[in-house]
C-alpha cells in the first residue's frame, strides 16, 4: 500500500537554492506499508513519472511478499507452519525455499542464536499478533517445554520445493530476516529500471546505491532509549545498515520491559544488549547479523561476528556503553556521547 502521494522534492530543492549557483537537487521520495512497517524509497535525479511507476513495482512486491511471508496471517508460509505442526509435508513456494535455505546458513553461522523455527516462541510470548502482547510472561513451564521441544531449522528437508520436518514443533518465522531479503529485491528491482541513486529504508533498516548527487548518503542510527540520533555515518556507492533494537516490539509487565527478541537457549528475551547495528553489503545477512549479535551480547558478538563475516558492528549495551569494530569506529559519528567506547577486533 503506498500511504502517501508522490512528493517532489524539486520544489524545495528550488526554493532552497535560490540565490545560490548550484543545480537543483532532484530527490523523490514515496512511502509503502507493508509488514507492519514504512519503508521510505528515496530516489535522486530520477524523472517523476518514472519514479512513480519503478515505486509502483516495488510497492507491487511487497503485499505479495506480506501475504505469502507473514508469520501470523494466513498464506504461504501459515500454511507450511500448519503442514509441519500436523507432521505433514507440502509444495511450497519458491521464496519460502528460498528464505528457508538461507535462514538454514544464518543459524548454521551464527551458532544457533539465530533460530528461524521460533515461531512458537514468539507465539508464547504474544509477538505473533498484530497488538503488541500484555499480560505476564509465559510461565517457566511452558517456556521449558518449548526448549525440550527443540526447533531447528535444520530438522527441515527440503526436495525441490516440497519441505517437511521430522519435528513438528518447528514453525517457521521470518521476522528476523526477511526484511532484509525485501530490501535487496527492492534495490533490484529499481536498479533493473537503471535507477542507481537509492535509498530503501525499511524502518530505519535500509540499503544504499550510489550518491545524493553531489555527496554521499547520510544515515542516523537510532539512540535505543530515545526517539534521538546516536550516531551518523555516510555511505555510498553500495551498502546496507540494519539495526536491530530491543524497543521495536516489547511488553512491560510489573515495571519489567519484554522485548521480541529472544535468545533460543534460555527462551527469555536476550538480555544485557539495547541495540546492535551492522553494516555490510548483503541486506539479508544485515538484517540476521544484528539479530543474531544482539542476541550473543556484549560478551560474545565479535566471535559471532566474525562466523558470520561481518566486519562493521556497533552494539549498545544495556548500561549505553558503545562497543565497536576498528573499521566502523573510522567511519562513525557520535551525535550523542555513549557512556564509554570500547573498540574491539573482530577475530577470524
Ligand atoms: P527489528 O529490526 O524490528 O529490531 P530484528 O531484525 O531484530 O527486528 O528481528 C526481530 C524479529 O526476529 C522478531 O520479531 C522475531 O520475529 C524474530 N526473532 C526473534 N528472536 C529471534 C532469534 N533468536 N532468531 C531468529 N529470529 C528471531
Ligand atoms: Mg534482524
């Protein structure tokens, strides 16, 4: 769905440089709704009516990738999760083989931190509904069994494109991911339609080809207790940045805060991380490095970064203490002093 009409920044772009000798800046920028989210296309030097139509295509991809991806709505991938609950295999389609392949190698690298399967979990925890959950905490029990149950998605086999599991209790759930696999076929698709001048910024999440003519793009990291910057970077040519924070789904109960991801030892949420943002130049493995690092914590993520081949990281700790690789730290801004820097190699 796009939410809000064409805006042509060529006017403001006039109005602002009257006076000066500079050519006009030519910046488009159109919204889309999808997976619960606004994703922000920004185009620059692109002509309109051109824009609108490449927007169209992308807007075109992303309510058929909400409806067939969706964790807790019905299509595609409800269906499979049914299939396999009921000990059932099923032809799918080829984007779900496609994200279940890869979700596959992100909890191979990533140690198991990063588990696709959690899909009941997240269902215990009330993060597979539309209205944020409430209530209490699953009880210690029940939270027990899940983890007596096991789900990997390595119990999935896949033949061609029909995919069953000798383990029902995995239910597949995109959430951590398949943001950042839209990304990339969003700047695909604009790309194939010779835009090379982009930013798709999915919440924040996004990914960047080419410059904002004159200079290159800049992006604001989100400071993780408040709705301010924390830090700024510049990026062009091509790169993604993907962010992943324990205030964007979260419940509080009895003055306690839980937030949506979820550390598959323990079944709790991961604790003693407020955010970790990656930089690399696959969307796909962005978008699943900052989850799985955030879930690995301040003590552990360079080796989980390192297995994962991300070299960029910046993870806001619990205490808003800003830990950070040698090759970010050159390339970062601070807008807002975190409480302490510590910068930190990343060990192959
Ligand atoms: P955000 O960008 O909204 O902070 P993330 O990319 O961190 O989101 O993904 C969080 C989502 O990933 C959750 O809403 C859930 O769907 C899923 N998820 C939560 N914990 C895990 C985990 N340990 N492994 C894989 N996916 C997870
Ligand atoms: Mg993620």
């Amino acid at each position: 769905m796009i939410i809000r009409i064409a805006l042509s920044l060529t006017a403001l772009g006039l109005l602002l440089l009257a006076g000066c000798s500079r050519p006009v800046q030519d910046v488009y920028q159109e919204q889309i709704f999808a997976f619960g989210t606004v994703i922000d296309i920004t185009l620059y030097g692109v002509e309109e009516k051109r824009a609108q139509q490449a927007v169209q295509a992308v807007d075109a991809m992303y309510q058929r990738q909400h409806r067939d991806w969706h964790a807790w709505q019905r299509g595609l991938l409800m269906d499979l999760n049914n299939a396999i609950a009921a000990g059932k295999s099923i032809h799918t389609d080829p984007s779900i083989v496609k994200l279940i392949q890869l979700g596959q190698g992100f909890e191979r690298s990533s140690g198991g931190l990063f588990n696709p399967a959690i899909g009941n979990l997240l269902r215990l925890w009330g993060f597979q509904q539309d209205d944020p959950a409430q209530g209490p905490p699953p009880s210690r029990e029940r939270i027990q069994r899940w983890l007596d149950s096991a789900p990997s998605s390595l119990q999935l086999q896949i033949d061609g494109q029909v995919v069953s599991s000798n383990n029902p209790a995995v239910r597949l759930d995109f959430g951590g991911f398949a943001k950042g696999y839209s990304v990339g076929k969003a700047v695909e698709l604009l790309q194939q339609r010779g835009i090379n001048n982009l930013i798709v910024n999915a919440g924040g999440d996004l990914c960047v080809r080419g410059r904002r003519g004159d200079r290159p793009w800049r992006i604001g990291i989100r400071q993780p207790d408040s709705s301010g910057i924390l830090a700024s970077i510049e990026l062009e040519g091509s790169g993604c940045i993907f962010t992943s924070g324990n205030y964007e789904r979260y419940f509080e109960y009895n003055g306690r805060r839980y937030h949506h991801i979820l550390d598959p030892r323990s079944g709790y949420p991961a604790e003693k991380t407020a955010s970790v943002t990656v930089l690399t130049q696959d969307p796909t493995l962005a978008d699943a490095a900052a989850t799985a690092l955030f879930v690995a914590g301040p003590d552990n993520w360079q080796t989980v970064a390192a297995r994962m081949g991300i070299q960029d990281v910046l993870l806001i700790d619990e205490h808003n203490s800003a830990w950070l690789t040698p090759a970010l730290a050159k390339r970062i801004h601070f807008e807002q002093q975190p409480a302490d820097i510590e910068i930190v190699q990343v060990n192959p």
